[in-house]
C-alpha cells in the first residue's frame, strides 16, 4: 500500500468512525457508512482483490485498519492477521483433453468444452487412463448407497455425474435440497481416496446450479490449496454435457441410460472401453494467505468466555487480462455487500463493549473462491476453544436491492439455530420463511461450512422474496437478475439503482440473533439428521 493510499484509506475510516456519535449512545448503522465501505473494496484501485496481488493485500489493510480505529482488540495475539501459506497453480493455456479408443478419437475444446487443471506440482505433464463412469461417485453408507461397488479405480480416469440420485422433491437423499454428497469437491475428494488419476465432471445447469460459462471464467484463473489439503489427484477437471453425451455415444452407451441406472442403488461403475490423456503444463507458486480478525472482548457482568464468530470473505477473482473492455472482477455484491455487513456490525458494537455478554470475533476471511481456504483455516485454528464458540453468523452476498417483509437462514435446519433465527426475525416484524433454492447448495458453497466441519453451528443470512412497497416481487427479480447477469462476471459492480436499505435489515437481524444467542445459557446444537456434530 502506498503512502498516498494509506492516507487516503485511513481518512475514509476516520470519516466513518467519526460519525458513530458520542461514546455514551449506541449510533445506528447508516447506508451511507454501508455504501462507503462497498465503494472503496470494489474500486478498480483494488483489481477485483485475488490471491497474491497488491489488490487484496489493500483489502486486507483496510480490514485491519478499521478494526484498529474502532477499538477491536487484535485477534491473534499481537495482531489482526493470521498468516499461512497458499500453493497457487497458475492454467495452461495450452491444456488438452483426448479421448481413443477403437475408431474412436475425440479432442474437446479448451474452455468450451472442458477445463482441466492440477494441484500437484509433481503431477506429470501428460496423464492418460481407462475412463470409467461412476454415476454420482457416492459412497454414502448411512443411506445404504455405494456407488462403486468394490471396483478398482485406482490409476483409472473417472466420468462423474454432478449433484446426487433423486434431486427432486420427495426424491432420494434429502429430495431437492442437495447435500454434500452432490457437490462436485465431494466428488473430487471421493476420486482421490480412491487413487484415481483424475476425474471429469459432467456440467448439468442445473444439477450444478450454474451454468457453463461459470467454470471457464473461474478456471481461466489461477487455483490455489492449502498445503496440508493437497489433493492425490493427477488432474481434475468438468465437461460439457453435450461433450460427455457424445463421448459416451461413441462407446456404444446412452448417457440417458446410464443416469437412469445411476439413480438406483443398484448401479455400479462402466467402463468405457476408452481412455483419456490430458497433457498440461502448469506453473507453481507460494503465496501468503491472510485472514484478518479483531475481538471485542466482552464486558458484562454475565460474561461466560464464550465468543459468537461473524464472518464475511473479502477475496475476488482479480482480472482477466484476456478480456476485452473491463477486465477487472470488482465482486461489489460478491463480496464486498457482505464485508461492510461486518465491518459496520464491528463498528457498531465497539461502541458500548459492556452490553456484551459473548465475545464477539469480527473475521475476514480470505480465499472463499477458492473452496473456502481462508476459513478452513481459521477453523481449524480460531484462537480461542472451538468448544466455546456459541455460532457462527457468515455474511454473504447481502442483499443491496431494498427491504423484504421475509428473510430465511441458510443452513438453519442444519442446527437449533433455526429457532433462533425465526424469533429474531420475528422481533422484527419479519416472516421467516424456510430456506429456498435447496438444490443450488448455498450452505456447502461459503464460509459457515468450514466452521461446521469443524463443530460450530453457523448460516447465511438472507434477504426473503416478497418486497416491501407496492412491488412485491422487485427484490426477488433483482437478485435472479444479479444471479443470471453479474455473478462471478466484471459486471458485478455498484449499481445507481441499489437500495442498501435491504443491507442494514439484515444487520439488524444480526443484533437479534446475537441478543438472543447471549440469552441461552447452552450452546446451539447440530440437528441429529445434521452431518456435523459439536466437539470439544
């Protein structure tokens, strides 16, 4: 960060902080404290804040400025960061995916086709293998469901169907709302237990919850692991739908077939009688991770040693230089909505510390794009007792577009944190809907998974679908726009029609939560039809 940035970073906060009011009063949050903080994190200065650029190391620096000025004590010790170490992978342009067999040669395209890369770095540059397909690669024994059967994948490349048998309402598993078993880094994680050399995923829209275009934007861009996560595959990669029909085709099968067969127990892996090489050449590098936290200690009378973790994820995906116009990722909505959802929240509290009977943590956390790595690791290494820790409340992609008379809780049914949620919302003149869009797997896809893993009970907080005003469906149309048109594109940008009155009624719910989670003397418990379990 420059001398001329840190100047001007730190004027901004000054600013913001000085507005808060007098010590003696709690001073509410504003939309133009919200709209602040949004403009500066998704300003082209910060070049849409990717692992490893100067970008996100001045998002960090803001973070941890603000928590500086508004008092929270540093989370790590002597200070706001907690450092650790990124492999990062950059993609070979020149990447190639074949298939043969007998009378059988298919080259798919780079991008349109497939994408492909690998994490390790002594992965050899060409890899080839018998194609297998798996079905949906599930090996889920509580639900009697075993997709492989016994067979040896080891060393073969598998053709893997994205989400899970019966996503459908009144379906198989949890019907329509997908589980962990259907997401695709399950289906990485399954293959590399198993020693396969590598897997390709076919994209289904809507199986995937996105459509093709989402993979190439992201995939053109550099990956990264933690170290001590480092996959066992030789390669990893997705397919087109209509590319795998083709592929399939020209081994004699169906692929209509084969996904009926894979939606019953009885199915067992196919081999294709094909094999596929993918050759690639990918660069390797090191870089430093960095979450940023700031603890408010709590002061209350009551106080217990307990500590409620907010979190939002602060990284992006940088430009693309291979764009034509706008090249840079600003991520207004995704995420920076969500940063000042927690940046005004640690604001807002650091005014009257003494009303706190939890401790609060404040993180921002780093890497969310690239598989949650920033809060993998801040969960398995939170500076405090994971037993201690009463929930985790994730801002994520909060809502710009105006007020709705609902809201619903991502992952709530996963805890009695739902109860919770509903009363809070209710406190509000709030209906509390159930959680939409199961199948698309929000809870799996941002930073509250990382904390259950780790034994902590957390959600997403989010907007409902029926507006305030005389246009009930505005929101809701805005937000399948933003989803359709801007997310995970450079069109993600602050918009002149935005109405960060929606922002501040999700901070609002979050201060009842947290009123009503300081209330209860045993912590939130996972569901028992829950995957996750409490430890410690």
């Amino acid at each position: 960060m420059t001398n001329r940035a840190r100047v001007l970073c730190g004027a901004a906060l000054l600013g913001l902080w000085g507005c808060q009011g007098s010590p003696g009063r709690m001073e509410p949050v504003t939309a133009d404290e919200i709209a602040a903080h949004i403009r500066y994190l998704s300003s082209d200065q910060l070049e849409g804040r990717a692992l490893g650029t100067p970008g996100i190391e001045l998002a960090a620096r803001y973070h941890e400025d603000y928590f500086r000025t508004v008092g929270l004590e540093p989370a790590f010790g002597t200070g706001y960061r907690q450092s650790f170490p990124l492999k990062g992978s950059r993609p070979d342009p020149e990447a190639s995916l074949a298939f043969s067999g007998p009378g059988v040669a298919i080259a798919p395209v780079l991008w349109d086709e497939f994408v492909v890369r690998t994490e390790r770095e002594d992965a050899p540059p060409e890899v080839t293998g018998e194609v297998v397909y798996c079905g949906h690669l599930i090996q889920a024994p509580e639900r009697d469901w075993d997709d492989i059967k016994g067979h040896d994948l080891a060393g073969k490349v598998l053709l893997v169907e994205v989400n899970e048998p019966g996503n459908r309402p009144g379906g198989l598993f949890d019907g329509e709302d997908m589980t962990y078993y259907g997401r695709w880094t399950y289906k990485f994680e399954k293959a590399s237990e198993l020693g396969a050399a590598g897997i390709l995923v076919v994209h289904d829209t809507k199986g995937a919850a996105y459509g093709w275009d989402v993979l190439p934007a992201s995939w053109r861009n550099e990956s990264f692991v933690l170290p001590d996560r480092e996959p066992q595959l030789l390669f990893e990669g997705w397919i087109a739908g209509p590319t795998a029909d083709a592929l399939l085709a020209a081994a004699g099968l169906d692929r209509r077939d084969l996904r009926a067969r894979a939606e019953t127990a009885e199915f067992a892996p196919v081999p294709l009688g094909l094999r596929a090489t993918v050759r690639q050449r990918r660069t390797f590098r090191t870089v430093e991770g960095v979450n940023v936290a700031g603890l408010l200690r709590a002061r209350h009378p009551d106080a217990g040693g307990r500590t409620i973790v907010l979190s939002a994820h602060y990284d992006h995906f940088g430009r693309d230089a291979s764009l034509e116009g706008d090249q840079i990722y600003n991520g207004a909505v995704d995420n920076c909505s969500a940063s000042a959802s927690l940046l005004a929240l640690a604001g807002y509290y650091a005014q009257r510390p003494e009303k706190l009977r939890d401790d609060l943590c404040f993180v921002a956390v780093t890497a969310e794009e690239q598989n949650l790595l920033g809060s993998d690791y801040f969960a398995r290494h939170m500076p405090f007792p994971a037993g201690s820790v009463v929930a985790n409340i994730n801002f994520e992609m909060t809502n710009v577009w105006g007020e709705t008379e609902d809201v619903f809780a991502i992952g709530a049914r996963q805890s009695d944190l739902d109860g919770v949620c509903r009363e809070a919302a209710e406190a509000l003149g709030l209906r509390y809907i159930p959680e939409r869009n199961g199948e698309l797997g929000f809870y799996f896809r941002s930073d509250q998974l990382s904390f259950a893993w780790a034994g902590v009970p957390g959600v997403w907080l989010h907007q409902g679908i029926v507006s305030k005003g005389p246009d009930k469906g505005f929101v809701q149309r805005k937000f399948e726009d933003y989803r359709a048109t801007k997310y995970h594109k450079v069109a993600d940008e602050i918009q002149p029609d935005w109405d960060l009155r929606g922002t501040l009624q999700i901070i609002a719910w979050a201060r009842e939560i947290i009123a009503l989670l300081e209330e209860r003397e045993e912590l939130p418990a996972f569901a028992p039809t829950s995957a996750f379990r409490r430890r410690g």
